[in-house]
C-alpha cells in the first residue's frame, strides 16, 4: 500500500505507525529473536518508498513486554517522511 501512495504523488508525507517490526538490530533489547526477513521487508519498504525516520529526540523503545528481569523493549512505532516533508515542514 506504500509503494501505491509513493507511486501516485510526490508531495510531503508522513507515516505513522505501529509496525510491529524493528528496522535495526539496536531497536530490541532482550532474549526475543529478531525476523531478519521481516527486519530487510520493512528497509526494502522504506527505502523503495523514498522514507526516512523522521528526527526524534524521545525514548527509543515504544514497547516492552513487562516481562520481569527478562523484560524486552522494542522500537516499533514509527515516524517515517520523505525528502519532500523535509523541505516544507522543517
């Protein structure tokens, strides 16, 4: 569905959301193993869509499991603009 919106303009746009999937190794902490399949469909996402993160200065990790000393955090929600974003809403 991305790839459509990307496809059919090319003014600014922001996309937020829960993925439920991280983009890099450093957005999960704790013992839950990582999709790389799922982790390089989401960069490939991205990056086909001309995406990028948007700049954030908050928490890192937007969930965690609550799970005792074993807990785990994740960044899953996401931010995401393009270069044409960038340039009108600085």
């Amino acid at each position: 569905m991305l790839q459509a919106i990307h496809r059919s303009h090319r003014k600014p746009w922001l996309v937020l959301g829960d993925f439920t999937v991280i983009l890099h190794a450093e957005d999960r902490i704790g013992d839950n193993p990582i999709s790389l399949t799922d982790v390089v469909d989401f960069a490939t996402c991205i990056d086909d869509c001309g995406l990028i993160e948007h700049p954030h200065q908050d928490n890192q990790y937007t969930w965690s499991d609550k799970g005792g000393e074993a807990r785990i955090y994740s960044k899953i929600d996401w931010a995401l603009i393009n270069d044409e974003w960038l340039t009108t809403m600085p």
